[in-house]
C-alpha cells in the first residue's frame, strides 16, 4: 500500500532517471497528464537548445516582432500594468547606472517643451557624461545653457556649459554678459 502511495506522488524522469516528485514535472500542454523529463532536464535541454540556435531564434523573433507591432505592444502594456515595483525598480537601476543620460534626457524634455533647436549629438551627449564624471569626484556641477532655454537658445553643444551649481541657481534664466554671447554665435555660425 506505502509502494502504491509512494509512486502516486513520485516518477522517474525519462532523462536524467532520478525519482522526483510529481511537482518537479510541467503538465503536458498536447496530453492530459504530466510531461516525461523533470524541470530541470528540461529547463537544461532548452538552454542547450538556445546556444545551439541562438543567431537563427534571435532573427526569427525580431521579425517577428515588426511582423506583429500591435501584439508587442500589447504584450509590452500588459507586463508595465502587471509588474508596477519591478519597473519602478527597473528605472531607478537604470538612473544609477546612467545619471548622464538621464539628465540629458530631462534637459531635452525641457527644451521640446520650449520648441527650441535640440542638438542630439555627441559632443552634446559628451558633455553631460563629463558633468556626471566631475559629480562622481565630489564637485558640484550643473550643465547650464548659456543663452537660456526660456530666453530663445538652443539645446546644442555650443550654448552649454559645465558650471559650479551655486553659480547656475544664481544665474537663473538671466542673459550672458555681451562677450559669452557672441562667443556663443561665433561657434553656431561655423556650423
């Protein structure tokens, strides 16, 4: 009666024919019952699989994706509406890693709000990398726009600079004096 008991609760996986518990198997999606290899064979079998494929699997999936844009994003809103902390965990992961690119980010938000000219371009992106690093070292440094956003300047390489951060808070959104500002046009007129 215990060996009937006993082998109603445990089987014999099929791949690596260790005894383990009927929980330690997926059910079969084709087959009323239970599959034949254990979670881990599994598990072990598709991560095989995969290395073997991957180039061939990762293709079929993007065109996948472009094929079907509108399930992908349903997917994609269904996981955002279902996982609120993990992303919430996600991004602030993501602002430790690139403070840099999130400043320059919000910087560009509010420059579209604006409508002015905004610059993506390296030397852009290379300067508030650099404000990040001087950061890091202990100084307290905000990337200021010369002639400010709220005044008619741009969001490009030459009307920022990297500045003391009390001196930009006292500067506000008040004009350069006469020489910066023609400093500032001299370098928009080379391009």
């Amino acid at each position: 009666m215990t060996n009937q008991i006993q082998s109603e609760q445990h089987r014999i996986c099929n791949k690596c024919h260790q005894t383990k518990s009927l929980n330690e198997f997926r059910l079969n999606a084709r087959k009323s019952g239970l599959r034949r290899d254990c979670r881990d064979c599994e598990r072990f079998y598709q991560r095989q699989y995969y290395n073997k494929n991957r180039v061939r699997l990762l293709k079929r999936g993007a065109e996948w994706r472009k094929a079907n844009p509108e399930i992908v994003k349903a997917l994609n809103q269904q996981y955002y509406d279902s996982n609120p902390e993990r992303r919430k965990q996600q991004w602030l992961d993501y602002q430790k890693r690139h403070p840099d690119k999130v400043t320059a980010r919000a910087a560009q938000y509010r420059a579209l709000k604006r409508d002015a000219y905004i610059a993506d371009c390296p030397q852009v992106r290379a300067i508030y990398k650099e404000a990040t690093r001087l950061r890091q070292q202990g100084l307290d440094v905000h990337v200021d726009h010369i002639i400010p956003l709220s005044k008619g300047g741009e969001h490009a390489w030459y009307n920022l600079r990297i500045i003391d951060a009390k001196v930009n808070l006292r500067k506000s959104n008040t004009m350069p004096c006469k020489d910066l500002l023609q400093e500032v046009m001299r370098c928009k007129n080379k391009l």
